[in-house]
C-alpha cells in the first residue's frame, strides 16, 4: 500500500475500534449494505461497470422477496483513493449502520477499506479486486469471490508456453518477453507474479518496466521494448494507459508478435474504440469473463447480459459487471442460509459454500479457503477479433480460435 495512505488508515483503524462491539442494525423489513466503488477520478468507468453488476443482483434478489423477507437496501460510497476509501468505509459503518459492504474493484482501495470493516466486526465481500494480500492478513470478516493476482499472473505466463509459442511455431524459451505495469499495487503485485512464473518456466524476460498510470507519454517505455526485441508484451494496466501504449506503439512503429493485457484496460469497450478496433485486432487479455463465452460453460451468462441491456440501454462495457453479479448472488445466497448479518454466522455460511466449476454465470465455481479466498475462481484467455473481445481458452469456454499477430493486417 502506498505511504501517503498509511496514517490516514492507521487513524480511521483506531477512530473504528469503538464499533468493534456494536453490530449494525439495518431498519425493519430492509437490510442496509454499503457499495463501495469509485464513482469519480480515474477509476470510474470499470468502478461504475463493477457497481452496475452488484445492483442487478441487488434487484433480482428483492424481485425475489429479498433477504430472509428483508428488502435489501445500499448506499454508495465513492473511494476515489485509499485516503477517501478508508473515510467511506467509515461513514458507511458507523453513520450509515451498514450490515456489510460490497466492492471495490481496486486492490489498493480494498486494502484500505477493509481494515476499518474488520476492526468494525462488519464483513466485507471482495467482487473484483485481485490483489492477493487482501485476503492474505489473517483478517476473519473479508471474503472475496474473483481470482487473484496470483491467478492472472500464472495464466498469462502459461498461456505463452500452451497458445502463443504453439501458434508461432516456435519453442517459449526463444520468445522474448517483456513486462511493463502501471506502478500501483495492482501492477506490482502482477507483475511480480509474472517475473517468478517466467523464471520458474524457463522463460526469457528482457525487460521489467513499472510506469505511472497517469503518464502523459510512454515512448520511453516503448523504445526499450523496441531496442530490446521483446517479442511478447505482458501489460498490466488500466483504461488510459492502455490507450496511450497502443497509440504510441503504433507512432513508434513496433509490432510485437503478441501483446496480452491483464484485464483492467484491455477489458472494456470504450478502450477498444479510443484505439480503434484495427489497432487492437489480435490483442490478448487474461481477464475475468467477458460476453463472447461459452454459455455452456457459463450459464446465465446470456440471460445477465440481456438484464443489462434492459436497464442501462447499452451492451456491458466489461466483464467486471459480471463478476460483481456473480459475486453479489453467491454473497446474498451465504447470508440467505445463515438468517442473520451476525458476522460470525456469514462466515461460517460463506465457509460452507460449495459451487462446483461452470454452474455460475461466469462459469467459476465457489469454495472459500479459512482466509476467505474463492478457489474455484479462474481467469480466461480472451482476444479481441473484429471489434470483439472472444474468449479462446479454455477450449469448453472458448467461441474462437486464437489468432496471431497485433493490428489488422
């Protein structure tokens, strides 16, 4: 976590412990839930497209008789960074009296807020964020349904050595690797992953380079992967930077032979359309499930979709909203069979969850370890082809063949 966060959180921490003995009471016939995003700032649009699939799971559950007879009920709060998560936490625990809170879609903003809901004795359900120390402190009241870092990490390495060498007919150990990141925990976190599964796969990475995700340029970044002969770039990136590199590769004139993002930016459409669908062609992206799946091995993924068309006019920009359904349902399901927002009952009910692989809509299954981790949650191998993004790994999800090469031809 970032210095500058760290005295506001220790603060909160201490102002939070008085809440420690006071469970939240939600008013009668409703149970009050915070929804944790980033609302504004730089994160906003996947904050916003995370939070749009925690309300439609919020909606299908009351059209259903909510929770235990109890209409659930949220309110927002707007992390736009640790400082600002860590104060929403706050007010939605010990102002607002929330039963729980659902989020985040940032690793960082995660890390923050849940130290306020732990020492609040309040749980905190994880729906998007994949850092893997979130559920890595021993803390008994956060549980997080997508994968982890960890997870992307192993998947985009590996994917080198089972789809991308295979395709270019040649052997991983020849194939030139870079790695470049955003420099916040996210990237770090991913990235540091990704260096060790090289290394532990006999892998050649010749670059290792951490950028700021408010660069305004990333030539620099560019020229050595260029100079460097990187024929595979692993990004790990949100929307703007991962415009900003495909604009500047194609001013610098590098093609590598294969560029696979780790979700964030290379998952929405808007990145797809401010880089243009001709210059994105053949991108790969290990990322949570998007919309050309399998539905066999995603049931209800096709039925979500068409919800989401219903209410907010347009097809989902991400498979982040996916997820956060996914999430939602599995969460709501948990404290549905422990009758109670008691935390120690939701833990022992989310403990006892058992949902095996390709039975949700995004085809993971749902099993928490004691440290409150799903384990069955695994990332696809998705590829942007004519304008979409299609998955191409694993075979029984897959809707396409994986093509070679960056851009149109």
């Amino acid at each position: 976590m970032k210095l500058f966060a760290r005295a506001a959180i220790a603060a909160a921490m201490l102002a939070a412990v008085p809440l420690a003995a006071t469970q939240p009471a939600a008013a009668q016939g409703t149970v009050k839930f915070g929804a944790l995003y980033p609302f504004s700032g730089t994160l906003a649009l996947l904050g916003d497209e995370s939070f749009r699939g925690f309300e439609l799971a919020v909606e299908e559950r009351n059209a259903a008789g909510g929770l235990n007879g109890q209409k659930i009920e949220f309110i927002k709060g707007d992390a736009v960074d640790p400082n600002q998560a860590v104060g929403e936490a706050r007010r939605l625990t010990s102002v607002d009296k929330v039963s729980a809170i659902f989020g985040t879609y940032s690793s960082s903003l995660s890390l923050a807020a849940t130290q306020v809901t732990e020492l609040a004795n309040i749980p905190y359900f994880e729906l998007g964020a994949i850092s893997d120390p979130i559920t890595e402190r021993g803390f008994k009241y956060v549980f997080r349904t997508n994968a982890t870092a960890r997870d992307f990490a192993n998947r985009m390495v590996d994917s080198i050595i089972e789809a991308i060498a295979p395709a270019l007919n040649t052997k991983p150990g020849d194939l030139k690797i870079g790695i470049i990141h955003e420099d916040s925990l996210y990237g770090q976190t991913v990235s540091g992953y990704q260096k060790a599964r090289a290394k532990e796969k006999g892998l050649n990475v010749v670059e290792v380079l951490p950028y700021s995700a408010k660069s305004v340029d990333l030539t620099p970044v560019i020229l050595r992967l260029k100079s460097a002969g990187a024929d595979v770039v692993l990004q790990t990136s949100y929307q703007n930077d991962t415009v900003l590199f495909f604009r500047q590769m194609k001013d610098q004139g590098y093609k590598p032979k294969a560029v696979m993002g780790a979700g964030g930016g290379y998952s929405t459409r808007d990145t797809m359309q401010a880089v243009g669908a001709e210059n994105m062609e053949g991108a790969l992206d290990v990322d949570f499930t998007q919309y050309n799946t399998n539905p066999k091995a995603a049931p209800g993924i096709t039925e979500f979709a068409a919800k989401y068309k219903a209410k907010y006019g347009i097809d989902p920009r991400s498979g982040h909203s996916l997820a956060n359904y996914m999430g939602a349902k599995v969460f709501f399901d948990a404290i549905a069979s422990a009758k109670s927002t008691d935390a120690d009952k939701v833990r022992a009910a989310v403990l006892a969850v058992d949902i095996p692989v390709g039975q949700t809509a995004t085809g993971w299954g749902a099993k928490f370890s004691e440290q409150g981790q799903n384990t069955r949650a695994v990332p696809f191998l998705m590829q942007w082809q004519g304008g979409n993004l299609v998955t191409v790994f694993p075979t029984d999800a897959a809707v396409a063949k994986m093509k070679t090469g960056i851009g149109a031809n």
